[in-house]
C-alpha cells in the first residue's frame, strides 16, 4: 500500500499505529495476521512490513474517529473537523459513502 512521506514517517518512528482507509475491494481481502508492505509515495524509495493486529469497519470517518484515540492515528490534538477535512483530501465523501471505512490496527 502507498503512503505519502508524512504518514509514512510516523508509521517508521512508530507514532501512528493504525492506518485508514476505505473499506474497498482490496481492502476487504486483509485478514489479522497478515503483513503489509508500505511503500513511500512518491519516491518509492522505501519499504516498511508491518503486521495487521485488528481491523476495524465503521460507516464513516467521524465514526471512525470518534472510537480510534487520535495518539494512535499520531493526530493527537487535532479537532474532528481537522481529521475529516485532512481524509477528504485523499478520499472523496462518495468514497465513504460507497465502501465505508476501515482502521487497520498494526505493529511493527
């Protein structure tokens, strides 16, 4: 999976323990136990493998965010409208609407 430098980095430092996304397709395929390669975008440079230890299914972000502590999304301090409006930039409100949203619960 592809993550942009600074998520990327917190995932590395070991600050974010829990990565979202939509709950598409692919999504959908991952099971407990399972690795994920995370790869930096968009230099593609750098690799990191970590283990899935929960996944997590919500209707929407708010949801999401409102059961996730924001320490282990390395967000802490940040407002509701902050989280949302920092996922829509990657995600669109259709997405979510369509697929629903998974935390992928992970260590290192």
């Amino acid at each position: 999976m592809g993550l942009y430098g600074e998520y990327f980095h917190a995932i590395r430092e070991r600050n974010k323990r829990v990565e979202v996304r939509l709950n598409d397709e692919k999504r959908r395929k991952i099971k407990v136990g399972d690795s994920i390669e995370f790869i930096k975008v968009t230099q593609q440079d750098e690799i990191l493998e970590v283990q899935i230890t929960e996944l997590r299914s919500y209707d929407t972000f708010e949801e999401m965010y409102n059961d996730i502590p924001s320490k282990d999304l390395d967000c802490e301090g940040w407002t509701m409208k902050e989280l949302i409006d920092g996922t829509y930039e990657i995600y669109t409100p259709q997405q979510e609407k369509e697929w629903g949203v998974l935390a992928i619960m992970i260590e290192y």
